[in-house]
C-alpha cells in the first residue's frame, strides 16, 4: 500500500524483465494533468501506461527518475514536506543480476537530505 512496482517487458526475444520499485509513490503526468498519490483518478492515471512502450529516461539531480511514454511520464522525485525512507526507488532486472538503488542524498537526489527525525 506503500510502493509502487513498475514492470516492463525486456528486449524482444528475452525472458528478462525490469521492475522499478518505488519507495516512494511518483507522480504521474498525461495528456496535461497531473496526479500524485491520494488525488482522485491517481491510480488509473497510473495504470493507463501499461500498454505503451517507453519512449525514454532522466535520471539528473534535481528532477529524479522520469519514466516518459508517447501519453505522459511518470516522476519519482520526493517533494521537501514529503516523509521519504532511506531508499528512493531501486530497479533491478539486469542480466548480471545487479540493483541499481537511489537514497536520498546520491546520485540523482543529491538534493534531498534524509532525515530520520522526521
């Protein structure tokens, strides 16, 4: 109830797939509107993605992760009021079986602090 988990299919001809987790409920942008968790239609707007194909990543300081499709984008990057854990997102799927994990503070969310005070 607390994550989401994005599945994508891998390379034609594989049995490999990507997943996505996401500590951190993302934001889902399409067709000019926008949802985060709690608002009315988040879901759905969340789930209309799983026909299409990805047409592109951002993984930068400052935005976070951006999933984009033809339709809209979905944006893992906590806001400053928000309470985040330790970990942001992690995506694992890759044929050396290695996880590549966001915390706050690395990488693309060198600008989000963790604070386990909060």
């Amino acid at each position: 109830m607390d994550i989401v988990m994005l599945w994508f299919d891998g390379d034609e001809g594989t049995t490999r797939n990507i997943s996505l987790n996401c500590d951190y409920l993302p934001t889902v942008e399409r067709e000019g509107s926008r949802w985060r968790n709690g608002d009315l239609g988040y879901a759905d707007a969340l789930r209309s993605f799983i026909p299409e194909v990805v047409t592109g990543t951002v993984d930068q300081t400052g935005i976070g992760l951006v999933v984009a499709f033809a339709s809209g984008r979905i944006i893992v990057h906590p806001e400053p009021e928000e309470n985040w854990g330790f970990e942001i997102a992690s995506l694992n799927g890759f044929a050396d079986d290695s996880v590549m994990i966001w915390r706050p503070g690395e990488a693309s969310f060198e600008d989000i602090r963790y604070d386990p005070g909060r």
